[in-house]
C-alpha cells in the first residue's frame, strides 16, 4: 500500500486498509512517502510531518431497535503533510471513487466536520496521533506528484 523511505536510505513498507502498520514503523525522520491504491499512484517529500488516516464506516441495519449484521466497510484513505501551518491532504474517496487534493489550517484538518449519513450526523475529531517527523529542509518547497 505504500512504501516510507527515511533521511538514512532505509525503507518502511505499509500495509494494507485493514492493517496499513503506520503506527508500527520507526521513528526516524521520513525522506519521502510513496502510496499506490488501484491505478493511482502518490508520491510526497519535503513535508515537516506525515500522516495517514483510514476512515471507516460502520452500518448498523437496525430493525426493531436491535443491531444486526453490523457492517465494516473502508469509505477513505487521507495521506497528510503538513508544511508551514498548513496540511496538505491527499484524499482517495472510495464512495466517490475519487481522488483529490484539499488544504488545510494544521489543527483543523479532519476537524468540525459533519457527515450525514441516513438521517445520522456523525462529527469527527482532529487528527492528533499519527503524526511522524520529516526530513524537513526550510529551503525547499515540499511536493505531491500523482504518477
């Protein structure tokens, strides 16, 4: 699912959307991150910090005020920098079947956002784990490549 290269030429490779292992890999400053999902593949460097988020749906058929048949399903993978007070997100949609870029103010990404989802509203937090140190250079502007 994507590949993690560090400042000192080793690598990290992730896994999948059920167990990507973003949280297992060491803590060393990343040089660059490469993700390919489909036909879409991501490449980023240059930021001050990386992160990665999975969004998961889960739908309750609830009949008769009981759960049955709860159902897990991936609704989004978010691959994050943030560079200079701002995150840039890259967003691979599944429900859309979309990929797209969106920037934010660091702190506020992933953050007030409502989702309304058969009648429910549902408000999610900001992303405050999963944040792994750059291999940061003041000097050069980061870079998102779809390849």
């Amino acid at each position: 699912m994507y590949k993690i290269r560090y400042s000192d030429d080793s690598e990290f490779m992730g896994g999948d959307r059920n167990d990507s292992k973003w949280n297992e890999m060491p803590e060393k400053p990343i040089a660059s991150l490469q993700y390919s999902f489909a036909d879409v593949n991501i490449s980023m460097k240059g930021f001050e910090q990386y992160n990665h988020l999975i969004e998961h749906l889960v739908v309750l058929n609830n009949y008769s005020r009981k759960i049955h048949n709860k159902v897990h399903r991936v609704s989004k993978v978010i691959l994050m920098g943030k560079w200079k007070n701002r995150v840039y997100e890259v967003i691979f949609d599944f429900d859309k079947k979309n990929v797209y870029q969106q920037v934010e103010i660091f702190g506020k990404e992933y953050i007030d956002k409502d989702i309304s989802t058969f009648g429910q509203h549902i408000r999610v937090g900001q992303a405050t784990t999963g944040w792994k140190k750059g291999a940061f250079d003041p000097n050069i502007h980061p870079k998102i490549k779809r390849g």
